[in-house]
C-alpha cells in the first residue's frame, strides 16, 4: 500500500483537473440517467394517448438529455487524458530524477531488460490510473446520492434501497476485482519482465549465440516467457469475464429489487404505471457508473505491483550523496596546485573479492599527458569511476583543481572532465543531433572544427545529407574508426580541462588506431589528459606512464625508462609486442 500512496502523492498536485472530470464523468452519467427516465417517461405517456403539449416537455428534455450526454462525456475524456498525460510525465520525471544518482552503484545488479520494463512497460501501466481506476471508483459516490435524491420523490424506502443497492453493489465488485488482481496482475507484471529480460538477451548477443549454435535455447528461452505472458493474460481475461458476468448479475438485481418496491408502491397507489417506467431505467441507467469498477480493481493490483517495481528502485539508497554545505570548486587549479591528486585511496567493489583500489597515489599536474596501463584487473577504469563520482565509500583523499571532491557537488567535479569511454554511446540519430549533445547551443562551425579535429570531416562530407545523415542505433551505418572519431569530434566539443580517456583505440586496427591516436593528440592539445588503456602502443605520445597491479602503481616513468626497468612494463610490453608480430 506504501507504493500506492506514493502514487497518490504524484497524483495530488493534479487533484483540480482530476475533481474537475470526476464532476463531468458523474454529470455524465447523470445525463444518462435523465435520458433514460425521461425517455421511459415519454414512450410510457404517449401509450396513454396524451396531448401532444403533455410531451413536450418530455420531449426537450430527451433531446437535451441526449446532446448533454455525448457533450459531457467529450469533456470528461478530453479533461481526463489531460490528466493521464500530465501524471505520466511527471512519473517518469521524477523516476529519472530519482534513477540518474543510482546509476552504476545500485544499478548494476538490475538486468537491462528488467530495467527497460520498469522505466517503461511499468510506467505505462500506470497510464489508467486516473481515468480507469481512480476516476470511476470517485464517480460512483456522486452517482448513487444522485439518483437517491432523485427516487425520493417517489419514496424513502425506493430511494434508499437505490442509493444503497448501487454503492454496495459498486464496493463488492471492486473488491471482487482487487481480490482476483491480486493474482493476476502482479503475475502478469512479473512475466513481462521476465519475457523482456529474455528478448533482450537473445537480442544483444544474436551475434554470440549464432556463432556458438545456442540460438534455439534462446528462442527456446524466449518462446517460454511469452507463454507466461500469454497465461498470464489468459487468467486475467477469465477473471475479467467472470467479473463482467457478475456486475449484469448485480445490475438485474438492482432492477428486481427497485420493481420489487415500486410495485409495493404502485399497489399502494403511490406510484403509478409510467412512475414505476422510470425507476427501473433510472436505476438500470445509474449502473453506467459502476460497470467500470470490477476492472478497476483488478487494475488497481497491476498498477501497485507496477509502482512497487519502480518504487523499489527509486527508495534504493544513492551510491553517492552531494555534501548538505557544498563547497565551490575552481574551474582552474590554483598556482603549484595538481589537476588531479589521488592520494591513498582505497576501494572494494560491494561484494569484491579483494580491493579495486589498494592505497593508490596518482598526480596529474597542468597540461600532462598521462597513461595509466596495467594488466586487465589491476584497477584502471575504476580511477575513472572515482573520479568522476560515480562510487562512494572509498578511504583516502581525491582533489580535482585543489577542491576535496566529497565536499563539493558531483556535477561540479564532472564539468572538469571531458570523457571518451571505450563504449561510447551513439544514439539513433543524425550526426548533428550526436555531436549537439556536448553543446545544444554550438554553431556549425564549431561542428566542422570539431569533425576535421578528429579526422572525420570528409567522411562526413562524403555522407548522402552531411551533418543531417541518420547514423542508425550505435552509428550502425559506421565503421568502427568512423565511430571512434565521431566520439572524439563530440568530446572535443566539451571545453573541459581534463581528458579522461579509456581504452580509445581498443577494437580498432593497426591503421585506424593510428589514425585516432593522432586525432587524439590533437584534442589533448592545452589540456590535462589521463589516458586508461591495455594496448601499449605508441606510448611514447605520453610524458609520463603510471603502472598498475593490483590497485597500486608499481612502475612510473617514460615509455623509454619502464622498459629499462624491466619490470611489469616491459613485461607487458615485450607480451604484446610478441602477439602484435
């Protein structure tokens, strides 16, 4: 019930326009209502051979009745969907909000199609919240005292027995459908994860699983999951026929019953035979209000299984917290102050067998160029991780332009940093689009500059629309160098003082990685850059080289000096140099 209340809390700053299709959806049904019993009315006198003047009355009101209905019933639907719109957006922005600080300490442990489900298909089931759940079970009240005042005139007893038949009838069926939904709406939540997990699976590693010939376990894998989803549908589709059978049963017994009392009355000559026309259709006309309750509580259960889902990510403690006093931070470091300085810092992955990190030392000063090499393991990467805050808990001390990182905002520590991950991300879209995400605001100009930087100008000249071309998901229109480069072109972009670069040849021939380690001086150029690799190539490009094993640095010096130590470097060195001939 926690997560519904969460829910109702995002929902609460709509309550105005939500009250507002409440009141057109009971008006509405009201409408309905004075249709019917004016209708039952009209048919009811006619038989009797009235004066025409006797129906006139009768006869606008049918036709008001009717105009109102279909008028009301737009601006109940136009003013609800409002709301659904305006409550999805707010979900997923405050879901991502929420997410961005959990991203990668406690979002590791998520698989990427179970993730995809809650920030999507779980966000999505929340869209009838308002219209379809919440908004029917509040019509329902307004309704049955409507319709009660309206019977009064005709009895107590009928009124009552109305009003009475027709909220009850509206909680035992919500009930009804929260009971069955509760076991199938969190069932069918649980296989959509689970189908979305599995699709995504054979998806990403097709290629893997073609070449190893396990493709028909994963499709095998697949075809389970979508049966679950598939039983999972079937079991509410029964509870919901079951449901439906049971709101006519609750109907047709409203009816009898009001008959039941009108024919008392009529006996007792209180009410006559076109008064006894109108309660019948009145009251079968008032049960518009309650049909969409057995759905709706059924619902009700997928959507707080869905909100449990997305509330169990967002209440997860973030890896890393700004300080509540932050301190500013420079944008340049002060005179004889590092860039960077790491000083005995120490890390453990949750769960790690041994330290990442074990007392590491590292200090970059003013405009160096640093490798940071190591055999797989040794720790590389997470110094990035570090020190663009992506991890806390770690012992020791980390300053960036002289500033204690834990005392000053994350986004401050990495607006220093301009990033080049081995796996950078190119989105589905054109090359423009991929560059502007550096800078919304750049110029084409500065695009061009930034192409002919990292050597890819004239590709994209060559391109059918230039800057417009649509690259297709991860620049699947690009070779490899040409992706590379794009990723260089947008990170030079960035006008950060600090180049953090991993692994930015890894994948690339011995042709291309030439090429990009010459676009790569030239974006170093004027800046402080830490380059994070495994592939000692053309280390000579670097003033300085920092050896890892073991989350220390054991070795430092020139490329020149490490291989006289013949030490790790050189070890390494000569193994690779071997691999290469």
């Amino acid at each position: 019930m926690r997560a519904l209340g969460r829910l109702l809390g995002l929902v609460w700053p709509l309550r105005w326009p939500l009250l507002g299709a409440v009141v057109l959806g009971a008006a509405t049904v009201g409408s309905g209502v004075g249709l019917m019993a004016a209708s039952a009315w009209l048919l009811a006198t006619a038989a009797l051979h009235p004066s025409i003047a006797d129906l006139q009355v009768a006869i606008v009101g049918v036709r008001f009745f009717g105009v109102a209905r279909g008028t009301l019933r737009y601006a109940e639907r136009l003013l609800s969907h409002s709301v659904t719109l305006r409550l999805l957006a707010r979900i997923r922005v405050w879901l991502f909000r929420r997410l961005e600080p959990l991203v990668p300490a406690r979002t590791g442990g998520l698989h990427s199609g179970d993730l995809l489900t809650r920030i999507v298909g779980d966000v999505e089931s929340l869209e009838g919240f308002t219209v379809r759940t919440l908004g029917p079970a509040l019509v329902v009240l307004p309704v049955a005292v409507g319709v009660g005042v309206f019977l009064l005139r005709y009895g107590r007893e009928l009124a009552l027995a109305a009003a009475g038949t027709i909220a009850g009838s509206a909680l035992a069926l919500a009930v009804a459908g929260w009971l069955l939904g509760g076991r199938t709406g969190p069932a069918l939540s649980v296989a959509r994860s689970r189908l979305a997990t599995a699709a995504v699976e054979l998806v990403q590693g097709l290629a893997d699983l073609t070449a190893a010939g396990r493709t028909d376990e994963a499709v095998a894998a697949v075809t389970e999951a979508g049966g679950s989803v598939t039983r999972a549908r079937f079991a509410r589709a029964v509870a919901e026929a079951g449901l439906d059978g049971a709101t006519i049963l609750a109907a047709g017994g409203a009816v009898w019953l009001a008959g039941r009392i009108g024919v008392s009355l009529a006996g007792a000559g209180a009410v006559d035979g076109v008064g006894l026309a109108v309660i019948l259709l009145a009251v079968m006309a008032a049960f518009e209000a309650v049909e969409a309750l057995p759905s709706a509580g059924e619902r009700l259960q997928e959507q707080r299984a869905a909100m449990e889902r997305i509330v169990a990510i967002v209440d997860a403690e973030p890896g890393v917290r700004d300080p509540g006093r932050p301190e500013p931070l420079p944008s340049r470091a002060p005179e004889g102050c590092p860039v960077v300085r790491v000083e005995g810092v120490r890390f453990s992955y949750p769960g790690g067998a041994r330290p990442a990190l074990d007392g590491l030392d590292i200090e970059l000063g003013e405009g160096e160029r640093v490798a940071l090499v190591g055999p797989s393991g040794a720790g590389k990467s997470t110094v990035i991780a570090l020190l663009l805050r992506l991890w806390d808990g770690w012992e020791g001390r980390i300053e960036v332009m002289g500033g204690d990182v834990r005392r000053c905002l994350q986004g401050d520590v990495r607006r220093r940093f301009a990033v080049l991950e081995q796996g950078t991300h190119l989105f589905n879209a054109t090359v423009r689009e991929n560059l502007a995400l550096a800078d919304p605001t750049v110029g084409e100009d500065a695009l061009w500059a930034a192409l002919e930087l990292a050597g890819v100008a004239e590709d994209v000249r060559a391109m059918p629309d230039g800057l417009d071309t649509w690259i297709g998901e991860q620049g699947l229109t690009l070779s490899g160098g040409q992706r590379r480069r794009l990723a260089i072109a947008r990170t030079a972009l960035l006008d950060r003082p600090v180049l953090l670069l991993d692994e930015p040849t890894a994948g690339l021939d011995r042709a291309t990685e030439a090429a990009v380690l010459d676009a790569l001086d030239r974006l170093a150029r004027g800046r402080t850059s830490l380059t994070v690799t495994h592939r000692l190539v053309e280390m000579e490009r670097h003033g300085r080289i920092l050896v890892m094993d073991r989350g220390r640095i054991v070795e430092q010096g020139s490329h020149p000096d490490l291989l006289k130590m013949n030490g790790v470097y050189a070890a390494l060195h000569t193994a690779q140099q071997t691999l290469l001939e």
